[in-house]
C-alpha cells in the first residue's frame, strides 16, 4: 500500500445520544497477510489507554466478499486478515459505545443526549508498523441534526449534517479532536489577530454556555499571556474544546492546535466551580509548546503502538503544572491569594506523605501508566502522579533560584522562550534529553542543575521542596481555619481534609480514604477503607468531628472513634491535642515577595 494514498474514515455520530459511533474505513491494500492496529498509547494520556474493550462489530470485507480476522493472542490492539486475490482496498466497518462511568480520560464518558467528544482514535484501525506523520487519513464526520461542532482540523466541504475534512496524517488526526453538541458556541478570542485563538463550548443546557463578560476577557488574556510568556507559537490557530457536563469524564488532554478540556455542567456559571477548575485550560494550553512542540524523546514514538518511556515527566507535566498555574492567575482567573492557597495545600499534604522516603519523585513518573490508576486508599504511603503537584514546588524553586542568581535580570520566562519559543512554526515535534534540558537551564542562569534535579527528583527526600516558597517571601503554616480553596475543594469533592490535625481524610458518607502513616490517627488504629461511625458517642459529621479536635486543647482525654471495619466495630482513641489545622502561606517581610513577581501580568 502507497502510504500517500489517503484512509478514508466516515464517522457516524448521529446515535451519539444513544451513546454510539459507527465508522466506516476504506484502506488501499495489496492482496496478501495483513495485520490493522487499533492506536494503544496516546499522547498526552501516558499510558497504553486506547479504549478497545468498547469497540465492537467489527467487519471487514474486500472485493465484496466478507474476510475473516483473528485478533492477536499477545498483543490484542492487533488483528490479522488475508487480502484476496485482485483486491486494492479493504473496507472495515465498526462501532463504539461510549461508557457510562466518568472515570478514566479519554475512554471514559464522553457523549450524552446534548453533545459528544470525539477522540478520533476511538474509531479507526490502520495497518500495523505505518508512521503516524506519514499516513495520510481523509475523514468525514454526520452529526445529529442542528449540532454544531468546533475542532481544529480543516474543513472541505459542508453539507447538511455531514462534514468532510482536508486530508492529513494520522498523527494530526489524532491529535485534533471534535466536540459537538446541540447547545453550542464559540468565542473568539483573538477577534484583532491573524490567527485564530478560538474557545468551542458544548453543555447539556443552553443555561451552561453563559459566559460572563470577565471571565471570557480572562480567557482571552490567558492567550495572550501564553504567548509571551514563550514569545511564539507552534500552530496555525488555537481552539479550546470545552464541554460542560456532569455525566461526561472530567479531565483535560493536550494537543498541538486544540486541548480537550471537559468540566461541570456550572464550571461558567458557578463562581465556586470557576474557581476550581480555573486552571485546566491554562494548563493545557501550555502543553501546545511543552509536550507537543517539545517533547522528551522516550514520548515522541512513531507510531501509537510503541510504550512510551515516561521519566521526563517531571518535566513535561511538572513544569506545565507550574506554568499553567502562574498562567491563571497573570491573566485573572486565579487572584494571587487563590495562587497561593492552592499552593499551601500542595506543599502540605506532599509534606504529609511518608511514601516519599521510599520513593523519589522520578520513580511516580516512570511508572505514571500503573498509578493514574490507583486507588485512593493508601495513597499517602504509596504516592500518586506527584510529578503533576511536586513539579509545581520544584519549577518555582527553579524560578526563584534563576532570579536570585542573575539579581533580578533573568527568570524561568526567559528559559521558556529560548526552550519552547524561538520562533513561529506550524505544529511539529522537536524532542529534547534531560542533557538539553541542562543545557537550556544554564543558559538562562549559570549553576550545577543536574545536581539541583539529581537531589529534588532522583533521590529520596523526607520533605518536598519548599526553597522556592520561602525564597520567595513566604512560609508556609497551620492555621485553625481552612482557606476558601481548601473549603471548595472539599464541597466539590465531598470530602473532609484532616491529614494535618489527626492524619486521616474522610469522604463524605464516612468511609476513610486515606490515614497518613505515623498519625495519631494511625497509631489509634485506624485504616484506610474502615467507615466512621460516631465521634465521642454521637453520630459521625464533619462537623461534629471537627468540633472535637477544636476542643482537645481544653480537653484532656482522647477523642473515641467508633470505626467500622466490614463486618467488625472498633472503638479507637485518638490521642492529639494540638486543635485544628490546615495550611496556609504566611508573608516573610525580612525578604523580598519574588512570588508576586512571578505572578505579575506581563501584558497590559
């Protein structure tokens, strides 16, 4: 088969209500063994995540005649069909049903009755060892009647519900996905550039696509902070895909000219779920320069069949989680108080996570595809994803460490444009090494980074790092008072945050989700999974409980816990008198605030 010879896919999303897609491929073939692959690793999702237990009806036929296949009995994303005699094409068809859970990233919930999220790869097999830059797909798409759509894929031709495309590789087609819906809109937010900057929302009501006026001058600062924050771009127009549903996976994924961000039905509407959830689309944005444009060279594979090797994540993840995070509040949508509040929870609960004398931050990156599926009991002793949280503490320490060394004059942003900027392109991958990384870094400051990384990443370390907060004019402390992002936090979570007081956190019918080892909680017995009953003798609230750890500084016996542990009930005394406590950060006024530096807007 000539590679240039375009696939054409034909996606029927007209029964996306009813939660299904029905594809159609047409593949140029020559007569002969045959082996189609389903796309296993996505970019951007870390792990072998393609969703392939939902595809199903799968046919294929050539010449007229129906073919037989056998899927492989080792690699199962894999199947095996022999092309008759006199036969140029084969002629696939399939379905997908989308899950009803909301777990997950892009194999989880992703349609409802209003609107759906279509990642490409969730519809197409394509053969076995092909690049993905080099083969080419000619894709068309039908909608329920009325929807419209946003995506960053270049249209050809409209008529009525269906949509054609402008041929393209298999890697943009992946890499641009579509959402739709029958309340839709888009917002420019570039209305005075040549290129479009473009945010596309789809929401199960008419209601959730109320943007206030604030708030989209928000996003549109947020581009424009972006991109001189890096002083170019990589892409020939950016697209927010934003769908807003409470029965669809909430996440965020990355893409070279678009990122799939899907959220609460309220996110608009609701200042407290704004608040929350007001950097995702920074952060993914900021994955159009750091993991798209520049990518570590273990995640730049040629195809999406290959594992992809995940240590750099520290990098790709960590530092667009700090980013993304100075990006939301330089343009507005964060205040630095909301900075820094989320701040002090970050360094609080990764100070209270015993899992790191045994684990360095490094090793929660390689093995990123195993913990993004782990359960939340045992957290604080296993350790999750922390390149994402951590790497927030370690890139500020970078930041700061950068302007204290050159007194001033260069920052991270001046990292940021010489490693992702340099100059306009269209979308492409330019991998990098952790050596280039080094190399990058000195550029901008003069100083011994690989053992600044070596000791932060690579090693084991009882405390996170907390140099770039206190460099920066702040420390961090325990008050008797949550802050307004550790009380949102909770309601939308439903869950009660008590690891700094007694060590454990609560969900909110009980059940315990997690004890930090070493806790008063801990050494009283109690255990992740067992369910709180009653606080000293009555039944368990969070405000109840939360009353009697305020009243152990006057008080001076334990405080009893009535747990249960599957069929078992135990009564556990806990013994701790120090009161309420949930972090914060505090000014140091014997040093300069660099973190008000680093969050001041830089455009106008």
């Amino acid at each position: 088969m000539a590679e240039t010879t375009p696939i054409q896919l034909a996606v029927d999303a007209t029964d996306a209500p009813r939660k299904v897609l029905r594809a159609r491929l047409e593949i140029p073939v020559q007569p002969g063994p045959l082996t189609l692959v389903y796309p296993k690793w996505l970019p951007g999702e870390h792990g072998p995540t393609g969703p392939i237990t939902d595809v199903v009806g799968i046919r294929m036929t050539a010449s007229g005649k129906t073919l037989t296949w056998q899927r492989d009995a080792e690699d199962m994303y894999a199947f095996h069909v022999e092309v008759p005699a006199g036969a140029s094409s084969l002629e696939v068809t399939l379905d997908y049903l989308y899950p009803a859970e909301t777990g997950g990233y892009s194999s989880g919930a992703g349609a409802t009755a209003q609107l759906v999220d279509l990642s490409w790869n969730q519809v197409l097999l394509c053969p076995k060892g092909a690049k993905a830059s080099e083969l080419q797909f000619l894709t068309s798409v039908r909608l329920p009647k009325g929807w419209r759509f946003g995506t960053a894929l270049p249209r050809s031709k409209e008529s009525g519900s269906e949509t054609r495309f402008s041929p393209v590789s298999l890697e943009t087609l992946v890499d641009s996905p579509l959402v739709a819906g029958a309340f839709f809109r888009t917002i420019d937010l570039a209305p005075d550039g040549n290129v479009p900057r473009e945010l596309h929302i789809a929401a199960d009501s008419a209601a959730a696509l109320e943007m206030k006026s604030e708030d989209q001058r928000r996003f549109s600062q947020l581009v424009a902070e972006a991109e001189a924050l890096f002083g170019a771009h990589h892409y020939r127009g950016y697209h927010f895909l934003l769908t807003l549903s409470d029965h669809v996976a909430h996440f965020g994924l990355e893409h070279h000219e678009s990122s799939d961000n899907r959220l609460g039905e309220r996110f608009l509407i609701d200042e407290e779920a704004r608040k929350l959830s007001a950097g995702l689309l920074p952060h993914e944005m900021v994955h159009s320069w750091n993991g798209k444009y520049r990518r570590p060279a273990d995640l730049a594979t040629p195809d999406f069949q290959q594992p992809m090797k995940t240590e750099l994540l520290w990098v790709y993840e960590g530092l667009t989680s700090y980013l993304g995070n100075v990006l939301t509040t330089r343009c507005g949508l964060w205040t630095n108080a909301d900075f820094r509040e989320n701040l002090a929870v970050t360094a609080a609960k990764l100070d209270h996570e015993p899992g790191r004398n045994w684990r360095p931050l490094a090793d929660t990156a390689i093995a990123a595809q195993l913990l993004y599926g782990a359960r939340p009991e045992g957290a604080a002793e296993r350790r999750g994803t922390d390149f994402y949280s951590e790497g927030v503490l370690l890139w500020l320490e970078a930041d700061v460490l950068i302007r204290k060394e050159t007194r001033g004059k260069r920052a991270l942003d001046d990292f940021c444009k010489e490693f992702f900027g340099a100059e306009n392109t269209p979308s492409k991958v330019v991998p990098y090494t952790f050596d280039d990384l080094i190399t990058a870094l000195n550029h901008a400051a003069a100083y011994d980074w690989r053992r600044f990384f070596q000791s932060r990443v690579y090693a084991t370390t009882p405390h996170p790092p907390l140099a770039g907060i206190t460099g920066g004019g702040w420390r961090l402390v325990y008050k008797d008072k949550r802050s307004a992002m550790l009380k949102a936090s909770e309601s939308a979570h439903k869950f009660t945050d008590l690891r700094y007081s007694l060590g454990l956190e609560v969900k909110e019918g009980g059940t315990i989700s997690d004890v930090v080892p070493g806790s008063p909680a801990d050494q009283a017995g109690l255990a992740p999974d067992m369910k709180l009953l009653a606080v000293n003798g009555r039944r368990w609230t969070p405000e109840i409980l939360r009353a009697a750890i305020k009243s152990v500084r006057t008080n001076s016996g334990p405080i009893e816990l009535l747990a249960e542990n599957d069929e078992y009930f135990k009564t556990c005394r806990v013994h701790y008198r120090g009161g309420e406590k949930y972090p914060d950060l505090e000014r140091d006024e014997t040093k300069p605030d660099l973190l008000g530096e680093i969050l001041r807007p830089t455009r106008k």
